[in-house]
C-alpha cells in the first residue's frame, strides 16, 4: 500500500518534532505546494500543531502534549542551545567560564545564549559571589527530549554528552 504524502508528514513530524518547513522539504523531497498544503490540512485537523519559534515555523506532531515540552524541543533544534543544555546536563551547576571554554564559545555568545535560556524558564542562574553558575530546572524531561531525539540531532558534542547521561 502507498503511503499517502500526510502520512509521510505525520510521521517526519512524529519523529522529529521542532522541525521547520524547510527541513521537512529537504528531507522529504517534496513540492513546496504539495508540503504547504498538507502541512495546513493535518493543522486544521488536528493532527499537528505548529508555532513560530526563533524565525522559524515549527510542527509538532500532538503527542507532546505540554507546552513545555514543544518549548523545549524548540530550544533543543538549535545547536549552540542544545550543546549548552547537554553540557548542563553532565555538569550542573557549570559556570559560565566552564561552559565557554568547553564548547569554545565565546563569552559574549554564551551570555546571549543564557539569558535565552534564562528568561524561556529552562535554565535557572544562581550568583556565587561574583560567579554565575547554571542548572536545568526540568532535568528529568531535558534528558528524556535528549535521548529519544538524539538521531536527529547531528551534532558530534551533543552526542558525547549524551553518551555520559546513558552510561
């Protein structure tokens, strides 16, 4: 049996929610009439749901139900974010001068990045005197997002951070 092309979507999203139109064409090699279409049909039935999330439209197949999770993925589609996060994960309560030397990250990029952070309610800052140091405040579904959508994250950092949580 064919599978018809909003099955195909469906499942793209499923498996890779967060992703943006532009990927799903690219992965899916599919008209871009054709992808607009059918990406509007299975929102007005319910199926998906998409937000605009730092310039892009992303989707999101509605088996992530909280809002905090579709958040969540939303940050982990980003690189320097997502590497951050991992980075967390392995080492809470990192300081800023850790987490940039380790991702070599300048402090200006890092900073810009946590305050993102900060003000999306995803990582806490706490001041040790004149040092701030970082924690995840939802580790357990940080971690979980990680790990079930590693394979589409192609980024070798992120996966050795990952690779640490696992073992």
């Amino acid at each position: 049996m064919v599978e018809r092309p909003r099955e195909i979507i469906l499942r793209e999203i499923q498996l890779n929610p967060g992703i943006h139109m532009r990927e799903l064409q690219r992965r899916l090699k599919m008209p871009t009439g054709t992808l607009t279409y059918n990406l509007q049909v299975l929102e007005k039935e319910g199926k998906i749901y998409s937000r605009v999330e730092g310039g892009y439209r992303r989707y999101y197949a509605l088996t992530l139900k909280r809002e905090s999770e579709r958040k969540i993925i939303a940050v982990l589609r980003l690189r320097t974010p997502r590497r951050i996060l991992a980075y967390l994960l392995v080492n809470p309560g990192a300081s800023q001068k850790e987490i940039s030397e380790y991702l070599n990250l300048s402090p200006g990029t890092l900073s810009y990045h946590m305050k993102k952070l900060v003000s999306m309610n995803i990582v806490e800052e706490r001041k040790e005197g004149q040092i701030k140091k970082y924690w995840i405040k939802d580790e357990y579904t940080v971690r979980n997002l990680l790990i079930n959508y590693r394979e589409t994250f192609l980024d070798k950092i992120a996966d050795s951070l990952i690779n640490m949580l696992l073992e």
